[in-house]
C-alpha cells in the first residue's frame, strides 16, 4: 500500500517557488503521480500557499498552480473535537498543531515540512520529516 503524507504550506512553497528543497520536493511529487505515495494536504495550507503565490504569480497563475496541485493532492480537514486537542497541544505554533493534528487524525503516515523547528515537536505517531528526509527513510531518494 501506499504511504500516505501530509504536505505542508512550507513544502507547496518550495515546490511551486523553486526554494530550498525544491529537488527532494520534486521527486516527492513524482512518487505520487506514480502512484507510490498519497499526498494529503489541508484547506488552510492551501489557502496560505494561495496568499504567498499571488504575491509572486498573481491571481490567474496561482489558481492554475493550485488547480494543478489538487489533481494529485486530497484535501483533509481536522474536526472540531480535533481542532480542541491540537490547541491544547504543547505546539508553540497554532497552525503547526492544527496541521499536524489533522494528518495525525486522518491516520497519514508522514508529516512533510521544510520547517526545521515543526520536527521538535513531533511525536513517534506521527514522524515529521524534511523531503530529503523522507526520500531517505523510505528508500526513494534515487527516484
């Protein structure tokens, strides 16, 4: 079966920015139009990612990026009860813990972020990985 990530907004960015990670991203989003992973992702990354992309790309680009990304990429929600415990978490970062709350509750496997202070955060349930990271600990960083 295949392993199944949450991608957040810093990830999305780097990929449609051309920064940082941009490489390990890119091989991530080949692993998952081939069908080796799922890539999840939350309606309030998408709208962050949005807001960043317009200022570069404006209006019309952005949505077609977006558009793009959501033909490979399932949008997951976290519930009110979720949300209630996410907040309650020892996360510094509220959107950190309402993120990574939702990939925890729709049972995903990994948590990909470029945000170096997220992977302190985590718990075992859940791993926080870099892309290159995550290339790494599943074995695919030559595809």
């Amino acid at each position: 079966m295949a392993s199944k990530i949450f991608l957040d907004a810093n990830l999305l960015l780097d990929f449609t920015l051309k920064r940082d990670s941009y490489d390990a991203v890119k091989r991530i989003f080949k692993l998952v139009l081939t069908g080796h992973v799922q890539a999840f992702t939350s309606s309030s990354v998408l709208h962050i990612t949005g807001h960043y992309l317009s200022k570069v790309y404006g209006s019309e680009q952005t949505k077609v990026l977006l558009q793009a990304i959501l033909m490979e990429v399932s949008i997951v929600d976290i519930p009110h009860d979720v949300a209630v415990v996410a907040l309650s978490s020892r996360f510094k970062d509220i959107e950190d813990s309402l993120q990574y709350y939702t990939a925890i509750h729709h049972r995903l496997n990994y948590f990909i972020s470029s945000d170096k202070d997220l992977k302190k955060e985590g718990i075992p349930l859940l791993p926080v990985c870099s892309p290159q990271q995550y290339l790494e600990i599943t074995g695919q960083q030559g595809f």
